[in-house]
C-alpha cells in the first residue's frame, strides 16, 4: 500500500504487573504466632524498595514489611484489605 502509514506500538502500554504476594504456608507455633512462607512477584520487590528507600530487597526487610502490610489489610487502612485467589 503505497501511503499508507505503518501501525507502530509506540504509543501503546501494557498494564504493569500487579504487585502482589503468594502465600505457601502458614505454619502455627507454640507460642500462638504463625510462621508465613511467601513469594513475591519482581513488580512487588520493585515496590517494596521504592517504598521503603532500601537499595535491596532481604528476607528480613521484606518479612518486617509484609507483616506491616497484613496488620494494615486486617484492619482495612489506608485502603488495603485481603482476598484470596
């Protein structure tokens, strides 16, 4: 098609990746805490650390942060809740 303007994506974004976490187990201890084993996605590393001011994500950080985020969701602040997949 002489003319014609070739269709280009330039202008077109994909919806990042939600950030979100995955819970594999919850494992009850003696002293009635819990123990969570997680994943997070690459999108909630990026979040945590841009949250957070850190320049890297560790087990330690991300556990004090994610509690921070449970205790906020349970008691439904600052907009944050919990549902299951």
């Amino acid at each position: 098609m002489q003319g014609a303007v070739p269709w280009t994506c330039s202008n077109f974004t994909m919806k990042e990746e939600l950030p979100s976490i995955r819970v594999i187990e919850i494992k009850e201890n003696d002293d009635d805490t819990c123990t969570i084993d997680f994943e997070t996605s690459d999108s909630f590393d990026k979040m945590y650390l841009e949250e957070t001011g850190k320049k890297r994500v560790t087990k330690r950080g991300l556990s004090n942060f994610i509690r921070d985020l449970l205790m906020k969701a349970y008691n439904k602040e600052d907009g944050y809740d919990i549902r299951s997949s």
